[in-house]
C-alpha cells in the first residue's frame, strides 16, 4: 500500500492532535489539574488506528521487523537475549503485542520502564512529537516514504501499544488484522 502526501499531510495532522493530547494530560498532571487517563488510553487507540491506516496488512510484519532491529542495536542485546520479534505471530492479537512489547521493554528499556507512569508519560509524549515531526518531514520530502514506513509507521503501533500499557489498559485479543478497514483518519476503531 503506497502512501501518498495526502495520507501523510493526514497523518501529520492527526500525530500532532495526539501528541498534544498526551502532553495535555502531562501538563496537567504537574499542575495538580483534572488528567483524564481515559485520554491517554485514546491517543494509543488513535495511533493504533493510525498505524494501521498507514501500514494495512503490514502492520504486523513491520512491527516486527522494527522490534528486532530495536533490539539488535541494543547494547544488552546477545546471542541468548529476549527475542521479542521472534515472538510475534503473523495473525498477531492486540493483547499478544501488548505482552510482547511489554516484555521487549523491560529487557531492553529498563530506564523507561523503570521511570515513574508520569515520566513514562511523558517520555511518550516526546516521542509523540518526534513522529508527528517525521510525519510532517515525509510529507514534505525532507524524508523518505520508505524510511518513514520502516521505521515511523511501526513507532506508531509500538507507542500505541505502550500508552495503553501505562494506563493500565488491558488490550482485547481482537486480531489486529480484524481492525484493517477502518475508513478514514478520523475514524477510530476500538483496539
């Protein structure tokens, strides 16, 4: 499935609406203020949603691909270490890559996964903007389509996966394959 600028000026648009939306709840958070965790567990859906729109049937496939190259060029990384790309089936469930990245994390991430939810948070938040911003530079052309779906696309479902997670979202045993035709970036399927 090509992408084309139109779906990257609309990918853009809606990375920058989430990643607002999580450094919303982050700022409110550190001002004592009304944070709704049911937002955060939102902008995962609609970056699940998002991915999914970009990457169709690859989703998965590319999720794993970025997975073990995230894990290879770990510095933790050896022969007998987690394998969490290993671990992904093809006709994957959204629960089995919640399991899976959550494992990944605290093998290969323990100084995030060891942070406070609200500093998980808004490390997210930081990598939310780092997407939108590849985004907007694929549309652009300032990056290439290829890279950006190599690498950006599958961030989208790995961090969509993780902001359910540090919410406390449990995430459904659907197939992540069962939410591949949802129309439109604005429509968000429950993942």
């Amino acid at each position: 499935m090509p992408l084309h600028r139109e779906d990257l000026v609309a990918a853009t648009l809606e990375l920058a609406s989430i990643a607002g939306l999580v450094a919303n709840v982050c700022d409110h958070a550190e001002h004592n203020e009304v944070a709704d965790p049911a937002d955060v567990r939102d902008a995962g859906q609609r970056l699940r949603a998002v991915a999914l729109r970009l990457a169709g049937d690859k989703a998965v496939a590319l999720y794993r691909d970025r997975l073990s190259a995230i894990e290879l060029r770990n510095v933790v990384h050896h022969a007998d270490a987690f394998d969490g790309a290993d671990l992904v089936p093809d006709a994957a469930s959204w629960r089995q890559l919640q399991l899976i990245q959550i494992e990944h994390d605290r093998y290969y991430h323990l100084d995030v996964a060891g942070l406070t939810k609200a500093e998980q948070l808004r490390h997210y938040a930081l990598h939310l903007t780092k997407l939108a911003a590849a985004a907007a530079d694929a549309a652009r052309g300032h990056l290439s389509v290829e890279d950006f779906t190599a690498r950006r696309v599958p961030d989208m479902l790995l961090f969509g996966l993780k902001l359910a997670t540090v919410t406390g979202e449990k995430l459904r045993n659907d197939p992540v394959s069962a939410h591949l035709g949802a129309a439109g970036l604005n429509a968000t399927p429950a993942v």
